[in-house]
C-alpha cells in the first residue's frame, strides 16, 4: 500500500488555484495523460493532479518559470502556481466532470437525531471523521515532497507516513507522522570500483537521528515552500522536526529510522483490521476525549489519542470473549519474516490478518461502548500498569499516574506523560459518560440523545487549573517544561497553583 500510494504521489503536482476553472487543462494535458483532479476547496483551494507517467510531471516542471523577487529562493518543486489568462475560464479549463471536489464534512445533529441507535450514531460518525482517501493522497503527496528536496544528495532515502495516517485511525486533521530512512535496503553493487565517503559514524542511532534531523529541519526551513513554524525537538526521546505545511494545511512531525513508531502502526493498523468495531470505538471515543477536552491537540500531561487507543485495546482483549487477542497470540502465528529489532530486541506479530480467526464475542459497538466507559472509570490506576501482550494488568512498577507497557519497547511506559490530575480528570470524565449513556441511550426525535449528549463541552471547571490550561494551550506551552509558564504565573501573582 506504502509503495503504491507513494508512487501516485511522485506522479503528482499540487496547483494553488481559487477554482479548478482558472486551470488550463490543454497546457496541462499537453505534458501526458492526467489520471485524475482533485480539487481541495476550503482554507487549501489546491488542485491535486495525479500524471499517468512520471515524465510527464518532469516534463511540465522544466516549463515551469520561477517567481522574479530576488528576496526569495528560487527552488524547484511540485507546489505550482497557475498564471492564467482571461480564455482559460471559457473554453480550456478542466472539465467539471472531470474534477473531483472535496470540502469539510460534519457528522449533522440531524443526522444524529435521525438515527435509530448509538451503535448508528457511531457509524456515521466515523464515516465523517475517518481520513478519506483525499485526504490520504494529501499526506503521500507531502512525503514525497521532502524525499524530492533530501534525494539530490541522499539518493536512496525514503519518507513514510506512520502513526493515524496510516493505521487506519486518523481523521482528516491529524497530524501527519512521517519516518525518514536514509537506505532502505541495503545498497551494493558487486560491480562497484568504489565506494562513497561518507560522514563520521555516529555513536548510536538517536545520536543518528539528532545529527540528521538537525540538518533536514534547516533544508526544510529555507528550501521547501510553504513550511512554516519548523522547530527541531532534538531532545525529546524521539527527535523530531515539526512545521506547518500552509498549503496541504498538514502539521507535520518527521523522525529519523523511528522503527518502534512505524511498526507500532503497523500492529494498530491490523488490530483495525480485525474487527470492524475497533475504529467505530476508536473515533467515538476520540471525539468523546476531545470534546470534554480530556486530550488537546497539542502534547503536554494530558492523554495521548495514541494512549486512548491503547487503553481501547487492552479493554476490547480483556473481555470475558476476547474482541481482539494478545500479542502474544500474534507472536505465536509470526512467520520468520514478521521478525524484526527495536534497539537490538527481537520482536515479531502476524501481518496476515487471514490467518486469525475472527473473534466469538457478538457485543453491539454501544453496548462495548458503555462497558468501555465503566471499565475505566472503576479501574485501579494506581495499583496496575496494563500489559498489551500479556492482555493483562501487573503491579505497577514506578509511581506514574498511568502505566501502559509499550508492547515494542518493554521498558518504556506510553501514558508516562500523564500527570495524576489528569488521570483523575479521565477517570471522572469516563463516569460522567457512562452517566450519560445509561440515562439517553433511547431515541427521541424531540430531544437530544445518545452521542449529541455524550459529546457536550464540559460544565463543571476547577477554575485556577482552566486558568493554567487555557494559558498554555494559548500559547502553547507544555506545564512540565516550560519556565515560561512559571514565569508567567509569578508575573500574574498566581497563588494556590504555586503552592
Ligand atoms: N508512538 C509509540 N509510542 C508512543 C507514542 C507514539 O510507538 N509512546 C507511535 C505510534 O505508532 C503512534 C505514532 O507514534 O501512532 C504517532 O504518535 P502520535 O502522533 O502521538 O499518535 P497518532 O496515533 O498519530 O494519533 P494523532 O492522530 O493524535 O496524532
Ligand atoms: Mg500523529
């Protein structure tokens, strides 16, 4: 799937344009045979063109003239800019048929009012949500964009999306993870007289990854259009650059040789797969966390959607009839080429989804939704840390607020950024909407039920703590990290947090 996807990307321009009618098709036409036109309206307004051929896309780009300001850098790239004239809009424009329009969608109060149970409430509201594939050609489109800027000297490097781009959990906003390989495989040729020189080894891959990632953050800085907000986060535990993509409108995050995070996608993407309730959870749940805003869209010591994930996960195992098995079940069906190495450890699951059997339990997704709730809002934090591949609790080992195993990386806790006031929040979060769920879970055309009720804003706020959030989601400042924040309450004369 990576590498079809990635291969209609390279195949395709992005065309900033107010209308697909100012367009010229015929000077577009005259460089191949065009697959397809979509037009992105909305905050994008961009045409995305998808060329049967590679050389077409070479082809139109050497025509391509660059903007005159000697203040700008005049680099070369599958971002465009249609200069028309007056006739494009009369006779040589792409035909409306022909284009496919894509704008925002929203999952209506009618259209929730109108259903005839929760278990439907839920499936149109993941139909809405669920990255459409647009929206996939968009986030392929851009990790070619970088492979096209960093393959002028790294010949062989590779950009794949990872995390909810590609395990079957994003929605059209996310974020867009992306891995950057330097070889993908391994590159010798027997005929070769000689070898490349290459730069001095660094001591271990984050070391790696830090020296490369702090080199790429500045090629995207100045060599790729319409990035902006690039930062280097060298020192977190997996270093990353992070900019805003002002065109695709895309946040992006891009790591160096991440595998942990990539096929980490790859087991969600197939506990996906599984069984058709998952993802149904999945966004209900998602929608429910950012509505009562136990997550935000920024990291900090909150839940991660990637921590509700996993807490869905081990629930949906934990089952008196499993919805999904352990791990260690999926270990047990790996063939030798599922196995691969996160830091020198071997690790290994089934990727043939073909080969499980599909589980016995017959919940309605609302009925699992509800027990999902009172699960959590009942369950002992404080006590347990929860084993993935085991589908197990076990005595928490160290005094974080939450202790989630990462399955591919044993040592390492997933909600560790938790903080306890959060866990309370979430856990009281979790009671309210079981509370709710138990009181409107019936139809009713007159009044608001089901899911409209469960994703109501929060009422009740500690208001010194909504101060302290607000304040640094505004600014977006991290409370652990950042001596900005402290600064600031000093300044404000800010008492009782202090304390
Ligand atoms: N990941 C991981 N261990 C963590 C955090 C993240 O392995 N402690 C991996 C997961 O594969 C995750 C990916 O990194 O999917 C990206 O992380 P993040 O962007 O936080 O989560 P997403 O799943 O992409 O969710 P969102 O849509 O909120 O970005
Ligand atoms: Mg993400």
């Amino acid at each position: 799937m990576l590498d079809s996807r990635k291969d209609e990307a390279s195949r395709s321009v992005i065309i900033r344009a107010h209308s697909p009618q100012t367009v010229s098709f015929n000077s577009l036409r005259a460089h191949g045979h065009i697959n397809r036109a979509i037009f992105y309206q909305g905050v994008k307004n961009n045409l995305l063109v998808e060329f049967e051929h590679k050389d077409s896309v070479r082809h139109l780009l050497e025509q391509v003239s660059y903007f005159s300001d000697p203040g700008q850098m005049p680099v070369q790239s599958r971002l465009l800019y249609a200069v028309h004239s007056s006739n494009v809009y009369q006779q040589h424009s792409l035909p409306p048929a022909f284009i496919h329009t894509v704008g925002t969608k929203n999952f209506t109060q009618q259209q929730y009012q109108a259903a005839d149970s929760i278990s439907a409430q839920m499936k149109g509201l993941h139909k809405m949500r669920s990255l459409s594939d647009d929206g996939s050609r968009l986030r392929y489109f851009m990790c070619t964009l970088i492979e096209d800027m960093l393959r002028t000297t790294l010949p062989h490097c590779r950009v794949d999306p990872f995390g909810s781009s590609s395990n079957g959990f994003g929605w059209e906003g996310s974020d867009l993870d992306m891995m950057l390989t330097l070889m993908h495989k391994k590159q010798q040729n027997p005929q070769a007289n000689f070898w490349f020189l290459t730069k001095r080894h660094a001591e271990d891959e984050r070391t790696f990854a830090q020296q490369c990632l702090d080199v790429v953050g500045d090629m995207i800085r100045v060599l790729m259009p319409s990035s902006h907000r690039v930062s280097k986060i060298l020192n977190a535990r997996v270093p990353i650059v992070k900019f805003h993509h002002d065109i695709t409108d895309i946040e992006c995050d891009l790591s160096c040789v991440n595998v942990s995070g990539a096929k980490m996608s790859e087991l969600m993407f197939l506990m996906g797969e599984m069984d058709s309730r998952v993802r149904l959870l999945m966004t209900t749940i998602k929608q429910w966390a950012k509505s009562c805003e136990v997550t935000r869209s920024h990291p900090g010591p909150w839940p991660s959607n990637f921590m509700l994930l996993s807490l869905l996960i081990f629930f949906l195992q934990t089952r008196s009839v499993p919805v999904i098995p352990s791990i260690r079940h999926l270990q047990a069906l790996a063939e030798p080429e599922d196995h691969f190495q996160v830091d020198g450890v071997d690790y290994a699951f089934v990727t043939d989804v073909q080969k499980l059997t599909p589980s016995k339990n017959n919940q309605k997704p609302e009925e699992l939704l509800l027990e999902f709730f009172h699960y959590y809002a009942h369950f002992d934090f404080e006590m347990n840390g929860l084993s993935l591949i085991e589908a197990a609790t076990f005595p928490k080992p160290d005094s974080a607020a939450v202790f989630i195993e990462n399955p591919l990386e044993v040592d390492h806790n997933i909600s560790k950024n938790v903080s306890s006031s959060c866990a309370d929040k979430l856990k009281d979060s979790m009671l309210q909407a079981l509370r709710c769920l138990e009181t409107k879970s019936v139809p009713n055309r007159d009044e608001p039920w089901g899911l409209m009720c469960l994703f109501q804003p929060p009422v009740e706020k500690d208001t010194e703590l909504t101060w302290l959030d607000k304040t640094c989601e505004d600014n977006g400042w991290n409370h652990k990290t950042s001596p900005i924040i402290w600064r600031e309450l000093i300044d404000r004369g800010g008492k009782g947090v202090l304390v």
